[in-house]
C-alpha cells in the first residue's frame, strides 16, 4: 500500500481545525494533528476496517475530536477526501469524488 494522500481541500480542512485547536488551548492544535497521523496510519494497517458510507467513501472517526477522515482506495492507494467535522455540512465533500 502506497503512503496516503491527502486532496488539496482535506489538508486545509485539518490545517483550519489545528489552527483552531490551537487558538482555543495551547498545544490542541498540535493534539489534534497527532491524533489524525495515528488514525491515517491506522487506514494504511486496515484500509477496510471503516464502514463505506457510500461513493466508495469510507468513514474512520477520530477520537477526542468531533471530526471523520473520510478516504476512498484506489487501487493500491488511499486518497484521504476529506478530515470532516461531525456536525456540520455532512454531505458537502459529494463533489470531490
């Protein structure tokens, strides 16, 4: 399995949740990124853990946080479409598949 890649709107969606993190208490921000590089590496280990929600999508929430990384393979790759929080806009990263 190829590293991950994250499309351009998922990496400025988990930047603007760090830097908000980080706004609120110091070092959440950085939490936050740590929390989504184990969960990534989690898909690597198990790319089929996650349930598909549909699309191809599949849904790994992560802990602590209130926000999904939402990813697709493709063939030996996984390309992370979105890091999307739970309870806003749930269906607004349709048009990046």
């Amino acid at each position: 399995m190829k590293a991950p890649r994250f499309l351009l709107p998922a990496e400025i969606e988990m930047a603007e949740a760090a830097v908000f993190y980080e706004t609120q208490v110091e070092s959440l921000g950085l939490n936050f990124l740590t929390i989504v590089e184990a969960a990534v590496y989690g898909i690597v280990d198990q790319p089929d853990m996650w349930p598909d929600i549909g699309h191809g999508i599949r849904k790994r929430p992560l802990r602590r946080f209130p926000y999904s990384i939402l990813y697709r393979l493709d063939g030996d790759e996984i390309i992370i479409v979105a890091v999307m929080h739970q309870r806003r806009r749930p269906s607004y990263w349709l048009g990046r598949v």
